[in-house]
C-alpha cells in the first residue's frame, strides 16, 4: 500500500540485518491501512522486521479505528486480544496502540489500557521509529558503516521483507476534515483539513507502480474535494488526476470519498477523456431529507441530489455511483425514513453503504432531542440495506452481455480466478470471477452471470 504519511529521514540498513520484529493489526478503514503502510515503511527502513507474525513479534502494533463506537469495541478488542499472546503477557515483546482512539482519547486511554507499552496519536505516527527504538532500547549511534553496502548496519540479522503483491493500493491526498458533521468525530480525531503537496502524492504514486507494480492507485482521504485549496496557487483535484493519468497511462486512477460540492464539471470532464481515470464515483450523502440533513450539519436536498446526479450522467454516461446513507438520525420520522427508502429504490446508485445512527458523545448529535431507540435504528437500516440490495442487485444484473476490462486480484482456494471491474472498488464492491489471468493483469472480460454484487465473466 502507498502512503501519504510523512516520514522522519531514517537510516537505511542492508536486508541481511534487523534491529528486531513488528507485527501490525490494521483496523478501520482504508486510510488506516495507508497510515499502518508508511509506519511499516519507516520501521523497515530503520532496520526492523515489519512481517512478523504476532507471535513471534518483538513489538505489536495495533492501528486502531475510534470513528463510531462500534469500531472502538472492535480496537479494543484487538488491543486484549493481542495482550493475550504468549510474549506481551510475559513482557518479552511490547504492546503499542496507536492511531484513532489515542487521537480521541488522549490520557484517558493510558490509565484504562495498562497492557500498552506506548500510545501514539495520528498526529505522531511519524515518530514511530524513534519511539520503537527506545522501547527496544535501540541506540542509534552504536550502529557502523557496512563499505561494502554504503549503508548503515546493525549488528543482528533477519529474514529480508517481502512485498503483499496486491495489484492495489491506497494513497492519501489529504488527512483531516473542517467540516463538522454534527455526527463525526473525524475533526477531533484527525484535526482540520490539510492538503498533501503534489510532490509528495505523486511520489507515493510512483513508487507504487514502479517498487510494487501496482496497476490501480485508489486516490482518498477525508474529503478529496477539496484537495488543494489550501495549497500555494489552488490547484484542484481536476487538475491532480489528469496530471496522474498523463504520466501513469497503465495505471487506473479512482477516486473515493468525494463530497457533493467537490464534483466540478471540471472533474468530471478529467474523468470522461481518461480511459485510465475509473468512471467511478462515491458521494456520501448521508440522508435526503432536508430537516435532517441541517441537523446533520449538511447542505443538499433530495431535489438538489437528484440534479447533481443528472449533471454527472450527462458528463460521464456510464458512471458507477456509490453512496453511504444513515438510518435512525434523531428526529427522523417515518415520513423521512420512507422518503429515504424511496429515494435508494429509485435513484440510480449501482452499490449503497447503510448504517444506522451511532451516537457519539463529544459530537454536536449526541445532544440533539428525539434520539431514536437502538432497536429502532437497527431495524431501519436493515429495512433500508434490503431496499437498497434490491435496487442495485436489478442495476448490476443489467451488465450481464457486456464487456469489462477487469484488473486480475488473486486465485480462491478453489482455484477459481478473480479481479475487479473499473466499476467495481476495492474491498467494498465485490469482485468478478474469470477463468484465467496472472495477477495484474488487465484483460477483457464479457459479463456472463451476476449473483447480487458479484459478476461471472468469461
């Protein structure tokens, strides 16, 4: 995986040698991943193992996800999970937790979660080296110069890293978010919104491709429309994917997590010249009702939605659209949950998220009037997730007969190929099953067969 994590300059080290082993659990999302990938790399570049299996590991890392409750109960329960391996209970390797839930829990974590040896917020990610190094009592001046590598040595050696392969990988454009959602602790976790410099992106774009042949760099962040207006002379995002998709032509380029008012007819007229720019798009609406949309902090309507997705099929007919909604909101009424249904029953997304309201305390929801009972929020966005199965599997069906470029993923333990459509996003979308190709390849495939969100092709 790329990352746009910045790193401290570190020393280099032969692949004969280590100053010890990590091992990482990832929770959350893709940007996590993307964080845990650009600690990975510092360590390794330090000196360390950074494959190790959490047992045999010196230092467990667990990246953890705070966003909604739900994903603090699954951290932690990674965090107790990992305390329980033979050498963290006995003391012999340490336990680091890391990333969401320091950012929003700050000192409280440390005197709840005694089993962690460190606790490391986003924001000092880039220091993981020189906090690791301590907890491994590691002295950097000990080390000595190999003439015969030109690079700096300790004394202990280990196994070279490998690669993961994927023919994927994640790059993050931007971190933070300004924009308050009265239901989101991402401002508090992440803080205000920054642009990544182009430079940098594309730095991590190439040694993507060129280090790890990857074919598709999957472009995200918290809000990657607004990508460089707080950078010198503004570039746009318009400007940063056409100036990717020149200089990489083999790679595909996608972009998730894009806000309403970030899609410009600029954008999508990047999107509509570039055979290599996925004619994808994922617009987090959130809800359509406008009552509840204002109390969520958001501007639109279902009117305005409904005109945004008519410019963007004009400009790119044969766009793939995703949205997330949110059931179960406080003061949504039957009239608004239905209109909700309504609108994922008819407008013409091929792939819906649905969550049901989770309510967070530090954020301005967690005090709004008329909450909605658990069992009641569980219910509608079950009642919404099958409204919206339903809709999209009847879209996806209407592939059948045409053809797609699929990018080759992996093999199941059957034997049985498969890969990903441009109109079919990582980890999220479900895949296409082919009968040949070697991994990153991108062939032809015709759509024989959909089953809900998946599709057979041959």
């Amino acid at each position: 995986m790329a990352s746009q994590t910045a790193v401290p300059p570190t020393t280099v080290f032969s692949s004969d040698t280590s100053c010890g082993a990590v091992g990482f659990v990832t929770m959350g999302c893709a940007k996590n991943e993307v964080d845990s990938a650009a600690m990975a790399r510092a360590l390794k570049g330090a000196g360390y193992r950074v494959d190790a299996a959490l047992e045999d590991a010196d230092v467990v890392i667990i990246n953890t996800c705070s966003f909604i409750q739900s994903a603090t109960e699954e951290s932690l329960d990674a965090i107790f999970e990992a305390a329980q391996l033979p050498r963290v209970s006995c003391g012999d390797a340490a336990l680091i937790v890391a990333g969401c839930m320091p950012a929003r829990y700050g000192d409280d974590l440390a005197t709840e979660l005694e089993e962690a040896r460190a606790f490391i917020p986003c924001s000092k990610e880039d220091d993981i080296v020189a906090i690791v190094d301590g907890i491994c009592g590691i002295d950097r001046a000990s080390f000595v110069q190999d003439p015969a590598e030109g690079k700096n040595t300790p004394a202990e050696a280990a196994r070279p890293i490998e690669c993961a392969g994927e023919p994927f990988t994640y790059v993050k454009i931007s971190d933070g978010c300004d924009r308050f959602c009265s239901y989101c602790t991402i401002p508090f976790i992440r803080g205000r919104y920054h642009s990544f410099p182009a430079e940098r992106i594309e730095a991590d774009v190439r040694r993507a491709i060129e280090d790890e042949g990857v074919r598709e760099i999957v472009l995200i962040a918290q809000d990657t429309g607004r990508w460089g207006q707080d950078l010198p002379d503004t570039p746009s995002l318009a400007w940063l994917v056409e100036h990717l998709a020149t200089q990489y032509p083999a790679t595909w380029f996608r972009i998730m997590y894009l806000q309403p008012e970030g899609i410009t007819d600029e954008l999508l007229s990047v999107m509509a010249r570039y055979d290599n720019v996925c004619s994808y798009l994922d617009i987090p609406l959130q809800h359509v009702c406008t009552p509840i949309l204002r109390a969520m902090n958001r501007a639109g309507s279902r009117a305005s939605f409904e005109a945004l997705i008519e410019r963007v099929q004009t400009a790119v007919p044969d766009i793939t659209l995703r949205t997330t909604l949110i059931a179960g909101f406080p003061g949504e009424t039957e009239e608004d949950f239905e209109e909700l249904c309504d609108f994922a029953a008819e407008a013409p997304f091929d792939y819906i998220g649905v969550f049901p309201y989770s309510r967070e305390e530090g954020t301005a929801a967690f005090d709004l009037p008329d909450q909605i009972d658990e069992e009641e929020k569980v219910e509608r966005a079950q009642i919404l997730r099958d409204t919206a199965d339903a809709a999209c599997a009847a879209r996806i069906a209407q592939r059948v007969g045409r053809t797609y470029a699929v990018l080759v993923e992996g093999t199941e333990e059957d034997g049985q190929r498969y890969g990903r459509a441009q109109c079919q996003a990582p980890e999220v979308d479900g895949i296409t099953f082919i009968e040949r190709g070697e991994i990153g390849d991108i062939i032809p495939v015709t759509i024989v067969d959909t089953l809900l969100y998946e599709m057979e092709g041959e």
